[in-house]
C-alpha cells in the first residue's frame, strides 16, 4: 500500500484516471477527501470473501454476475485537507434549499402508478409486511461539465453523511451523499443503524416529543419494521444491546426517524456476516428479504444495480464504514452526458401513491440541487 502524502486542492483536477482503473473520491463524515487510485481491482459475490482483506468496497443492491461485489485495494491514497478556510472551488451557483427540480411539480407516470398497485396490493394482501418501491429519473447534462466538476460542487452541498465519487470500468460512474450507515466497526465502536420513515423538513422534531405524533403511524409503523429486522440479525450472533431510541435524523431537506444500534464487537468474521445478513435492510427493500429482493426485481420497471447497494471502507486502517448507497446518482458517459437518479419509499397497507411519489420527489432534491445548473432536458422522470 502506498501511503501518499497529502495532496493540494488543485491537484483533484489532474489526477491519474483512464478508461482502464478505477478510482473512488470520498469525504466520509468527520474526515478529510481521500482519492484512490486503483489500476487493479476485483469482483466478488459476498463480503465474506474478503475478511482477510482491507480497502474500499462497492456492493450493489442485489449481487449476480452481472452485478458483484467490487473490491478496491490501497494501492493509491490521496488526502485532501479540507478546512472552513480552503474548500473546492464550486461551479454551481444553485444554494443547498433552491432547486427548479423542487419547483416543478408533475404528476406520477404510467410506469410508478402500475409499480404502486403491484406493490400496495402484495403488502396489503399479507404477502410483506413492508415493500420498498424506488424509481428512476433520467437528465441530459451539458457535455462540457465533468464527474470530477461535480464532486466538487458536491462538497458544497449542506448534505450530511458520506459523500463520493466512484468509477469502475464495468460499471461507470456513481455519484451521491448518503446519510444512512449499514454499519460502522472500529476498536472503539460498532454501530448500525435503521433509518425509515420520512417527513419535510419544516417544524423539526425536538427531543422529547413523541414520534408517533410528529411523524404519524405509518412512518413510525415502517420504521419499526426496521428496527426489528435488524435487531433479529443482531441477536442472531449472540449480540446484546443496550435501550435504543428513536430520534430524528435532518438530511438536506427531509428529516427521518432514526435508530443506531451501539455494540461491541469487531471482529472481522462477524462484521461480514452481519453486513451480508443486514443488506439490503427493510429500509431499501422489505420484509420477507429474499422475497421482497425477486418481487421489487419483477414489478419495480428497471434495475437498480448499485442503488441501494452499499459502499465504504473495508477494514482499512482497522475501520470499517459502510453506507447505504442513496441519495445518488449513476453518470453515464455514452454518448450524451445523462445522469440516472433514483429515490424511493417504503409502502405499507396505509400509503398513498401521490404521498409516496412526493417523498421520491423530496429525496430526489440533493441530486437535483447539484445537477440543475448543467440540466439541458429531461429525459425520464
């Protein structure tokens, strides 16, 4: 592993990259930029394969040969000091609450409308106790902007969580800045988290307020589903938790409930296990897993790959953080400069479709917000 010394703001824009490597940009919270490099990467079907391993890892919602597992070694690390003094230049003149995305208001189409009655009817029916339906929308961007252009704006964006930037060959590039971690392991700490159930962010939660009033019975419902199905997986490997609480999570311009499992474990073989138990969670995809896993790859209209996947350091520097891939956005350089986003929602026996498709639209704002000044027509929404 080489172990680069750090490099300076302007050097972002003449880094080493070719059709050929892969390479990550990344501002986990807290920390400072990193850029890797990697010339050599591989492909794999479960985490477990790695627990002798140490690097950055890419997984996507549902792992097939079409769709691994990618593992990104140390070869090349690059640090950026950030500070309130020095930030990266910023091309966007669109603040964190103004977006035109958020101004336009349309309708659901065709397409979401259909996904919602198969998925509505199946959690009514009793077939899941929770489904989660995402959508995507496609934009065409000015050709003279780049991916490394936009991680930069991106860093300016008022979005808490990790931030990043990700390119692999096969795959493309997957831009975003998430707030919900799969899991987090250190010699200090390990935490997860369930975070599900969504609401404007206007009044905020305050502490002491009780949740089922400020954010309703079916986000607390939903979110409950996730609670349990990660704290099953916890006892599952003899796991003792403390009192967990509820509290409300600000991200850009949503709010959601929150709840963060502390506990203490870091042992490498019983992290992979747990995060291949964990993922996908409720909070992106439903109960029964596997079940809701076929179901949403039958009825949702498209394929997610690496959205609600999970992405992070494996193990590196005896670290491991692991964010839920959301809040992003794939950059497809095919011709056209186009970018794919994709938000979505939990559907329980009480949601409503245009409640459902108003919550894509809210989640949707981070992306929109970033991309609106180099926006040139939609092409799916």
């Amino acid at each position: 592993m080489r172990a680069s010394p750090y490099c300076s703001i302007a050097e972002l824009f003449s880094l080493p990259c070719s059709d050929s490597s892969a390479f990550v940009l990344i501002q986990m919270p807290g920390s400072v930029a990193q850029y890797w490099h990697c010339p050599t990467y591989s492909a794999v079907q479960k985490l477990q394969d790695l627990t002798s391993e140490e690097g950055f890892v890419f997984a996507p919602f549902c792992a097939t040969a079409q769709t691994p597992i990618y593992f990104l070694p140390p070869l090349d690390v690059r640090e950026f000091p950030l500070s309130t003094s020095i930030s990266f230049p910023s091309h966007s003149t669109v603040s964190s609450k103004e977006s035109v995305f958020g101004k336009r208001d349309y309708k659901p189409n065709d397409t979401y409308q259909s996904a919602f009655t198969s998925f509505h009817s199946a959690v009514c029916s009793g077939q899941f106790s929770k489904l989660v339906l995402s959508r995507e929308e496609v934009l065409s961007l000015q050709d003279t902007i780049t991916p490394i252009d936009l991680f930069a704006d991106l860093l300016n964006l008022q979005q808490p969580g990790a931030k990043y930037l990700i390119f692999i060959p096969e795959i493309g590039f997957w831009l975003g800045a998430t707030p919900e971690v799969l899991l987090c392991s250190s010699p200090q700490e390990t935490y997860t988290m369930a975070l599900a159930g969504t609401k404007a962010l206007g009044r905020e939660f305050e502490i002491g307020q009780d949740c089922e009033d400020f954010f309703g019975a079916k986000n607390n419902s939903e979110h409950e589903v996730v609670v349990d199905h990660i704290r099953t997986v916890l006892c599952s490997e003899g796991i003792k938790l403390g009192k967990t609480e509820k509290r409300a999570l600000k991200s850009y311009n949503v709010q959601h409930l929150c709840t963060r499992f502390d506990f203490d474990n870091s042992d490498h073989l019983v992290i992979a296990r747990l995060v291949d138990k964990l993922h996908p969670t409720p909070a992106v995809c439903g109960i029964p897993t596997e079940k809701a896993k076929d179901f949403i790859r039958k009825y949702e209209g498209y394929e997610r790959r690496y959205y609600a996947g999970y992405l992070g350091y494996w193990q590196y520097r005896q670290q491991t953080e692991l964010y839920v891939n959301l809040r992003s956005a794939s950059i497809d350089k095919e011709g056209s400069l186009q970018a794919h986003l994709y938000a979505g929602g939990g559907i329980m026996p009480d949601s409503d479709y245009l409640s459902e498709w108003e919550e894509t639209k809210l989640k949707m704002q981070p992306m929109h917000a970033l991309l609106s000044p180099y926006i040139t027509h939609y092409c799916l929404q």
